[in-house]
C-alpha cells in the first residue's frame, strides 16, 4: 500500500525530496518545525550556508559559536484531502479574508499553491503554502505566568537577545501593547465584518517579535463563526470557534487589564457560563479522542 504523505504523524527533509512537485536535489534544506500540526506539515526552509555553520561552528574572536539557522520560509504541506478543486480554493479564500484584517504587520503572510500530489499511480490536489518566518516568543494567552503577563514575556524576549537585565524593557512593553491592542481591533472588525475569526487558542499560534510585533503565525484553522446555539466544530472534532472566543477575551482581559464588554455580541454569547461549559466538554472529549486514537487518527 502506498503511504500517502498527509497521513504521517512527521516528515522531514526525505519524504520532502521524494515528493513529485519538490526538485532534488535541492538549492534548500529542509527540517521538520517542531510545530508539525493537525492540519499540516510544518518544515523550516534553510539556507545550506547557514545550517553548515550551525554544524560545524563558526569563530567569533576566539571562541566559537553554533548559531541555530534561521529559516528563509515555512513550508507547510496541509493534511486536508480534497475532492474537488473548490474545496481548495475555498481553502485559501479564508487565507486571503485574514490577509484583509491582519497582513502584513500582525500576521505571517503566506503564498498558498495547489500542485497535483502523486500518489501511487494517481494524481490528487494537495494545498501548500510558503509563509514567511516570523521569529519571536509565544504569546499564549492562556498564560497563568505572573500578574503580568506582557512584562514577562518581553523579559523573555530581552533574554532570547542576550540581556542581563532583570527588568522588563519599557519601551519595548509600550510598543507591545499597542501592538496587542491594535491586533485584537482588527480581530474583531474581522468577525464583524467577515464572519471568520483565526485559530486564537492553540498554543503557538500567536508570536510577539523582538521588535513588539504582535503576529498571528498559524492560518491553518480559520472558522466561520456561528451565533447559534449548536457549538460548531472543526473537522477534527474541536471547538475552535468558541475557544478562540474565549482565547480572545484571555487577552483583552488577562493581558491587557481591561474589562469584557458584554455589549459585544461576540462576547455575551460566547462567554455565557452555559455555553462556556459545553465548550469545556466539547474540548474535553476532543483530547480524550486524541488520547485514544492519536492526534492523526491512528490507534496508539
């Protein structure tokens, strides 16, 4: 039977090569990110210059150094199988509604491209996208690090830079926050507007830079949001409406120090204790599932 690459749990740099519409040899090096996801594979793009320096050191005066390469892309190879050629374009359609509200500053912008996948003796639609890299720490925010969470994560970003200070950067906090709360504007002009609202709540999914930029990094899971009562759910089974939603509120509330506006619709109704509980079992099931199964649908 031929394996078909969207149903591994990871790939790297051979499966990579072996695939029809990638040319090998390459100009590129390929590494697995350690963000490989439900929804896709996740590979970092390098510069062979830059990974040959990461292996074997380079002098800076008299001691030498392994600097880490830096991807030039993010190549990421989606899971999702599609029957018809609209159902990929539908795909990329909600890219281009987040690209709208977000790109270029608060999110990493991304070139999706549909090629046609050879899978035995067939040839299928396969969605990939060459995004650009966006370098940072992760802004989660269901963070229960420290009263404030913004002062803690521009410490670690000061240490990432190699800052002995003990203090966060103020200038650098100032800048943040109001990155953060122009970010959470334009989410919310984007639900208003549009009806889509990104991934908010998985971990990872959000990246504040070194410069203050608050960047949404994952665009594989943008949903249409539904005001019904029935709590819609991904084609994995998960919440992800309503937890980002909630992941939302996390950071205006959490990060930000301020009040929820139950006025906003988007929060009266997805906020309410009832439908906050079933989306805590919705969640709940969902994990167990994946416990059971596997997070890519193989018994464990």
């Amino acid at each position: 039977m031929v394996e078909d690459i969207r149903d591994k749990a990871f790939v790297g740099e051979r499966d990579l090569l072996a695939l029809n519409f990638i040319r090998s040899p390459s100009r590129f090096v390929f590494r697995r990110h350690y963000r490989t996801g439900l929804r896709s594979h996740i590979l970092e793009v390098l510069n062979p210059r830059e990974v040959r320096k990461e292996r074997k050191g380079v002098f800076v005066g008299t001691l030498k150094a392994y600097p880490r390469a830096r991807p030039l892309k993010i190549l990421r190879i989606f899971r999702t199988k599609f029957s018809f050629l609209k159902e990929a374009m539908d795909e990329i359609a909600t890219v281009k509604v987040a690209e709208t509200y977000l790109a270029p500053r608060f999110m990493a912008v991304s070139e999706e491209f549909l090629v046609h996948y050879k899978v035995g003796e067939r040839y299928e639609i396969m969605l990939c996208g060459l995004q650009v890299y966006v370098p940072g720490a992760i802004l989660n925010p269901w963070t229960t690090v420290g009263n404030d969470p913004l002062a803690h994560i521009t410490k670690a970003l000061g240490r990432m830079s190699g800052s002995q200070e003990e203090q966060p950067d103020e200038e650098l906090m100032a800048v943040a926050r109001g990155n953060l709360e122009e970010f959470v504007r334009r989410i919310k002009r984007m639900v208003r507007e549009s009806g889509y609202i990104p991934d908010l709540a998985g971990v990872g999914n959000i990246v504040l830079t070194p410069e203050g930029r608050v960047c949404q990094v994952d665009i594989n899971n943008i949903s249409r949001v539904s005001f019904q009562e029935t709590i819609p759910l991904d084609d994995r089974g998960y919440p992800v409406c309503d937890k980002s939603a909630q992941a939302l509120a996390m950071l205006e509330t959490r990060w930000l120090g301020k009040e929820i506006d139950f006025n906003n619709s988007l929060y009266r109704i997805f906020l309410a204790p009832e439908r906050v509980e079933k989306v805590r079992r919705l969640e709940k099931g969902f994990h167990e599932r994946l416990k059971a199964i596997g997070p890519f649908g193989h018994m464990l």
